[in-house]
C-alpha cells in the first residue's frame, strides 16, 4: 500500500498542469503525502502492539522456573548434577532471554533506536553461540563422554566418600540399575546392597551385581532424550530469530517515523 501511494505521489508530481490549476495540484500533492504518512504510522503501531520481547520475557520466565525447581528439587541429586550441568546452563540462559526481553520491550514502548539495535546484536550473538554449540556437541559427541567421566571419576573411591554422597549414589544406583559410576563395581571397596539385582534380569551378572555402570546409563539417557533437547534447541532459535527480524523491522519503522516528523516539522 505505501509503495502505491509512492507511485501516485509521483506520478502526481510529473503530470501535465495545464487546465489544472496550481493550487489544484498542490493541494492535491499535500493530500497524498497526509495519506501516505497516516498510513506510515498506522503499520508502525501495528508493529508495535505486536511484541515478541513480551514472549521472550515469558520464555524466559518459565525457562528460568524449570531450571531452579530442577536445582532445588527434592529429587535433585549431586552424581547427576555433576555429570549433567546442563541445569546451570539453563539457568543462565533463562536469565539472560529474561533480561533480554525486557531489553527488547523498553525499546519497542519507548521507541528506542539504541536498545532495539543493542537487543538485535544480543539475539544475534545467543543466536550464534547456540548454533556453534549444537556443530561441536555433534563433531566432538565422543570427547564430551569422556569429559563427564573424568568428572566422575574425582568421585571414586567411593566408600571413602561422605555419607550424603553414598546416599545419592545409592539412590542413583536403584534408579539406573547400575553400579559405580565409572568403572562398575570396581569402583566401591565395599558392594553395597544398591548394587544387588535379581541373577534373572538381563544386565544383572553371576554374581547377583549389576554389570553397568552409572555412567553408561546416564550416557544412554542423555541420547535417548537429545531429540527433546535438539526440539528445544531449536525453538529457542526460531523464536531467536523471530525477535531479530522484529527488532530490526520496528528499527527501521522508527527511523522513518523519525523522518517523517522531521520533514513535517
């Protein structure tokens, strides 16, 4: 629509004047550009009572919530922390699109040119980040297996251990189904009773122990649950995205806007 209302206003410009009277045409002219600035300003405000930032503050709300009721859960246990920081991650990247959100929605209500520029170039920067994270999770998947075991291994031997991480490990060790952390059942001095499992089942040895260790579980849960993590991942880019093309939009609205005022001014 504004670029048709261009196309009148200059096709206006170059039309014949005679039998017309000037101020015909001026008055002609001045009633476009009216046209075309009222329209200018409609699809501004449109664009600005659609907020993303506000989607991005809730998004990190939740994000936020999640992760520190993960954090501080009952059922939280200290292995598990361990070799999975990814709640820590979580925490501080529901800050940082909290933080952010709140960024982009001052700068979308007090038509800020500054703050919605600062708030493109965070998105863009989280945006290539995560992507840089999701190549090298990929390319090095084997040399992050190994990390959380030396991880775990700082734990072994496990007997000496205090009581509360016996405990953890323990209860660990009945939700899995496996013994010790790295290992197996080398890695305690004294098998406790956690480690006794039915000769019957299929990953139970001769024994009466069971022959994986904690670690190896933990691994094959985090590749059993990488296609939510990866669905994640990639909604937080989508809505990443999203707020990019909204911020610098909203941009160059207020910059014509800007423009606009100056001219009639």
């Amino acid at each position: 629509m504004l670029l048709c209302l261009s196309r009148v206003h200059a096709s206006v410009g170059r039309c014949v004047t005679s039998g017309v009277p000037s101020f015909v045409l001026s008055r002609l002219k001045k009633d476009l550009r009216v046209i075309h600035n009222d329209s200018l300003r409609l699809s501004y405000k449109r664009l600005r009572n659609e907020t993303p930032p506000l989607w991005l503050v809730i998004s990190g709300c939740i994000i936020l919530a999640v992760s520190i009721y993960l954090k501080v859960s009952k059922d939280g246990n200290l292995i598990t922390s361990e070799s999975l920081p990814g709640i820590d991650l979580m925490i501080a990247i529901g800050v940082i699109i909290l933080v952010l959100g709140f960024l982009g929605c001052c700068g979308a209500i007090r038509e800020n040119r500054c703050l919605l520029l600062v708030f493109f170039i965070s998105l863009l920067v989280i945006f290539v980040l995560l992507l840089a994270a999701g190549i090298l999770g990929a390319v090095e998947e084997k040399k992050v297996k190994i990390w959380m075991k030396d991880r775990l291994k700082k734990f072994t031997p496990l007997s000496s251990q205090p009581e509360y991480v016996i405990e953890d490990l323990e209860k660990l060790q009945k939700e899995l189904k496996c013994c010790g952390l790295v290992d197996g059942p080398s890695d305690w001095t004294k098998i406790p009773e956690s480690c006794r499992c039915n000769a019957t089942e299929t990953d139970c040895t001769s024994n009466a122990i069971y022959k994986e260790s904690c670690s190896d579980k933990i691994i094959k849960l985090m590749e059993q649950y990488m296609e939510v993590v990866l669905g994640i991942a990639f909604a937080i880019a989508i809505l990443l995205i999203f707020g990019m093309v909204f911020s610098m939009v909203l941009y160059c609205q207020i910059s014509k806007k800007d423009g606009l005022t100056t001219t009639a001014a």
